[in-house]
C-alpha cells in the first residue's frame, strides 16, 4: 500500500487541480495489486489532502490549499521535550522502533520474517466474525461493561492462569486492551519513575521501550537456554536495588527459552528476598507447538504472596485487533493497577470482550489450537531446514517448542543491522537482534519469525533472500 501511494504521489504532478485519475480498476491492473490496496492508497492521499475522493466519481486531484498558509516552526518543541524537570531527572526517551519493526506492514513483494502476529492465513477469521456477530446480539452488550472487566471473561482468564487448582480467582483479574496495555500498567503501577527494573537479556524490545517511556532503567540480567540466569538473579537485586523484575518464562522472546523448573522456585524466592515484584509476561502459552512436552503452570498459580502479577492476551493467538488481554495480581498491587488501568481505558470496549467470549467457548476454537499448534510446528522445521541448507554458518543454539519465532546468532563481527537493511533490499524483512538488548549485545543475531508469512515455500524463499543479504555484508575484522 505504501509503495503504491508513494507512485501516485509522484505522479499527481500530471494531473490539474479537479482532474479525474485512472479509475480503480486501471490501477489494480496496471499495478497488478488487490482493489483494497488501491483503496488504501487513495485514502492515504486523501488524508494528505493531494486526492479528493467523490462516491460514485472517483479520485480527483485536490486544488492546492488556499491562503498559501505560513508553514509551522516546530523547532520549539525540541527544547521543550528534552527539558527535564530537576537535575536529577530520568529521560524519558521514547523509541518505538523495535515495536514498529513487527507492526508495519512492509511494502509489497517483501516476505515477512519479523513479523510479531500470526499470518491471516492462521488467523480464525470466520470464527472471529461470527463470535463478533452473536456478542453484538446479546443482551446489554453495547452498554457500559464493569471497569475490571466482564465477569464471565475475569473467570475464564483465571481458569486460564490458576489452572486445574484453581488457585487465582476471577476477582483477582483485570481484564485490558491487549497484552501491551497490560504490560506498560504493571510498569508504572510497580516502579516508581527513575527506579531500575531488572529484565531478561535478551528481551522483547516493547518491554524495554514501555520502561524507559516511564522513566524507569532497565537493568540486564543474562539469560540462557533454560531462562534467566538465577545464579545472577539475586546479586543483581542487590546492586541496583530493583523491586521488580520482568520475565517471560514460557517460549521467551527472542531466545524461545522456558524457564526450567528448578529455577521457577529460585526466581521467587529471590523477589521475596528483595521485595520485590515479578512481572509475568505470559504471551505465547497458547502458542505451544504440536511436538511440545507438557507445559510448566504459570508463575502466578504457584504464588499465594502476590509476588507475581501475571499479564497475558489473546491478540497473539488470533488477530492483532482482538486487543482483549489480562492482569492477574493480588492485595494492594491489585488496588493500583486498577486504578492505573481505569484512568488511562476507562474500560475495554464490551462487544469487545463479549467477543471474546463467544470465541473462547465456541467449538471452533479447540479447532484453532489444533490448527496453529501443527501448522507452526511444521513451519519452525521448515524454516530450521532451509537455514541449514542455504545459511549453514548462521546458528540456532536452541529450537523452541513454542512460539512463533527463532533466535539466530551471526557469525562474529557482523553488523546484524547492516544484514537486517541488506535483507530488506532484497526482499526479506527481518529483525536485527540490536533492539532486543538493554546493553551491549553479547553476540549479533537476526530475530527471524516464521508465523508472520503465507506458508512454507515462502519462508524457503524468505531464506534464499537472506542468503544474497548475507553474501552482501562481510564480518567486520
């Protein structure tokens, strides 16, 4: 879409003020691309005020703004969003771009191995569109929900964490809009700004971006592949004073690693010692591959002390706008982020949840599990036999059993952000590992994902792409 509207841009110049362009149907054969890609272009044009559409007409081009108004100087604005109040103030910077890596639709013609969704063709479609049909028929479903959430879906989600035992509540459960909005509460509700904040190394870059938006540090702690290294856990609290810390014990992102379970123990254990919180970021447990072993319960059912908040969503396992997730905690931490989430949401949309609903008790999604669970299991062997076979000097040191993505170290000395830009020229958009880090990167490594594209020969030709990248691009010495 981007490509095309950056076409027609150029173009307009052919064109007087109120001229007729080339109707729809002359672009999509022209450019051979869908008719919803031409309408996504036009519209994009039309918010910039170069194109006027008129229903039933077509697309003119926009007469030029009268007045020829002086252009705005915003040069004030640096001062004033870099000025920190007091000397001992923590920047709040705002780098969103390893979050916009895996959330911008890359141009047409570029295979998509960075993607951070599922791709539509895994995604439950039909069965989203009739879940969202029968919640909008239900009684009251349009009016104003409970601010913590509808109590079916509160009770649903802590089945979900507590599991078989029963052990969270749905009084203990808040129900978001998505994971993200779940994980930036926790932040703010539990650490002061300016307070250090330890994380896995490496970790998801919304995380570490959502932190340091709050003014909080981020503080690495090595990981490996069982998880976070807990032998350094506990010094690590004590040399930066961190009352919280920030894991994904269940398929990490980006290393796929599950905590091991004699480390699920030394984890709280080592909060507790420090007084700290933990932050369950629980993101992929419906994300489990076909061949995977039993999976561990989550942190939370084992705490009854309120040391883990637990945050998990759905949007990973079925659509980027099912944006329905959960936070699970208890006592006053509770109280907080109740009123964190209330002040900045108000609510979460009700059709919304009561979508979700339908979706979670309907037949069709046991069938949806069954479904990504083979699927990604045979797209991660497809992928891991293609690197072999046309990158065997890249390594996988570890193959997860969930997820949706794999975390590939590059020969020493190379820029994985130079391979990253050289990829993207030839027609693969992958994840440089630079982001995933909140200091010095150990090592270079590609994120490389393997749900984001259409199927399997794609990724074959995802890998080839990277090939000629990596023949580009030679280790620095």
């Amino acid at each position: 879409m981007a490509e095309l509207a950056g076409i027609l841009r150029t173009e307009l110049v052919r064109y007087s003020p109120d001229e007729k362009l080339p109707s729809s149907r002359a672009l999509v054969e022209r450019f051979r691309v869908s008719p919803v890609t031409v309408s996504r272009a036009l519209a994009a044009l039309a918010a910039e005020g170069l194109v006027v559409t008129r229903p039933g007409a077509g697309a003119f081009r926009a007469r030029p703004r009268a007045g020829g108004a002086r252009p705005g100087d915003t040069s004030w604005q640096q001062v004033a969003l870099s000025a920190e109040a007091g000397e001992d103030a923590v920047p709040r910077s705002v780098d969103a771009s390893g979050v916009l890596a895996t959330l911008s639709e890359p141009p047409a013609g570029v295979l998509e191995l960075n993607g951070g969704y599922l791709h539509p063709a895994l995604q439950p479609e039909r069965a989203l569109a009739a879940a969202l049909a029968r919640a909008g028929r239900r009684p009251g479903a349009w009016g104003r929900p409970p601010v913590e959430g509808v109590g079916e879906l509160r009770a649903w989600f802590a089945r979900e964490i507590g599991g078989p035992a029963g052990t969270v509540t749905p009084s203990d459960v808040l129900i978001t809009a998505g994971g993200q909005s779940a994980l930036t509460a926790a932040l703010r509700a539990l650490a002061p700004p300016g307070a250090p904040v330890l994380v896995e190394s490496p970790t998801y870059p919304g995380m570490l971006a959502a932190a340091r938006a709050s003014g909080l540090r981020p503080v690495p702690v090595p990981a490996d592949a069982h998880g976070v290294r807990t032998d350094l856990l506990a010094p690590a609290f004590r040399a930066s004073g961190a009352r919280l810390l920030v894991l994904q014990p269940l398929f990490q992102n980006p290393s796929g690693a599950v905590l091991a379970e004699e480390r699920r123990a030394e984890v709280l254990r080592a909060a507790r010692e420090a007084g700290a919180f933990v932050v369950e970021d629980d993101f992929a447990r419906r994300l489990a591959h076909e061949d995977a072993p039993p999976l561990p319960p989550a942190l939370a059912a084992d705490d009854p002390d309120g040391i883990v908040v637990h945050v998990c969503s759905l949007t990973k396992f079925t659509s980027p706008s099912l944006r329905v997730g959960a936070l699970a905690a208890r006592g006053p931490a509770l109280d907080r982020l109740r009123a964190i989430h209330v002040v900045d949401n108000f609510f979460v949309p009700r059709p919304l949840q009561e979508a979700a609903l339908e979706l979670v008790g309907s037949p069709a999604w046991s069938r949806h599990r069954r479904t990504v669970a083979a699927e990604l299991r045979a797209r991660r062997e497809a992928l891991l036999s293609a690197l072999r076979r046309e990158l065997p000097q890249l390594t996988v040191e570890y193959v997860p059993p969930g997820g949706f993505h794999v975390w590939v170290r590059l020969p020493d000395g190379t820029d994985d952000t130079a391979l990253a830009a050289a990829a993207f020229r030839e027609g693969v958009a992958v994840a440089p590992g630079r982001p995933y880090y909140a200091a010095e990167p150990e090592a270079p490594h590609l994120r490389l994902s393997f749900a984001s594209v259409a199927g399997t020969a794609e990724l074959a030709e995802g890998v080839a792409r990277l090939r000629r990248a990596v023949g580009q691009i030679a280790p620095a010495g």
